[in-house]
C-alpha cells in the first residue's frame, strides 16, 4: 500500500509528465540516469533518472531483473552491472510516451526481451 503523501507526489509527477511530453521535440535529450537501487523488498528496483525538466521514476520489476542474464538472480549486483540496459530501455520507453498512470516507466520481462531481440 503507497501512502497517500506518496500518491500525491506520483500524481504530481504524472502530470507532469503529461504537460512536458505534448511539448516534447524530437531532438530533446534522452533521460540520463541519476541512480538506481533494488528495494528492500527484493520484488522490483527503482531507478531515478533525469529528463531535464524533472525527476522520471523507473520501476524494473523481478521478473525483468531475472531475464536479463542467466542464471537468473535478482540482487543489487544484477541491477548494477546491468543498470545501462535498464536506463536505455527506460528512456526509449519515455520518449515513446510509454508511461504508466502513475507516472512512472515500468520495464518488464517483455521490455527485456525485446532488447535482447535487437541486441
């Protein structure tokens, strides 16, 4: 359960979001990674990178952490040594405007196995 503070600020960022991506350009930068961390948890990580206007909040799931090598694992080691083909997939994905109604991009297994089909 996200607090309802936390829900206010991911809210705030969705729109955003909304507001700079109908003005967006082709040649605008690419989001830039800031850092990046798996959560406590240990389902999912979260990357925080720069989209030159504000803070983009990147959420790569398990499962995503699990498919990009083999063996599968999911730790902080994976992630980090990793973290380049997360934050690429991240940016292509907000330069496509795919971002979810919570303001947030979220990479996948499936976002995984795409890029390891062109790569």
């Amino acid at each position: 359960m996200i607090p309802e503070s936390c829900q206010a600020v991911i809210s705030l960022l969705a729109e955003m979001h909304k507001a700079s991506s109908q003005g967006r350009q082709e040649d605008q930068m690419p989001l830039r990674l800031i850092s990046g961390m798996l959560r406590s948890s240990g389902n999912d990580a979260m990357l925080i990178m720069d989209s030159g206007m504000v803070n983009q909040f990147v959420l790569v799931t398990k499962q995503a952490i699990l498919d990009i090598e083999a063996p599968p694992r999911c730790d902080e080691s994976r992630l980090q040594q990793h973290i380049q083909i997360f934050s690429n997939i991240a940016s292509e994905k907000y330069d496509r405007g795919d971002v979810k109604s919570d303001g947030r991009v979220w990479i996948t297994s499936d976002d995984v196995a795409k890029w390891k089909r062109v790569h």
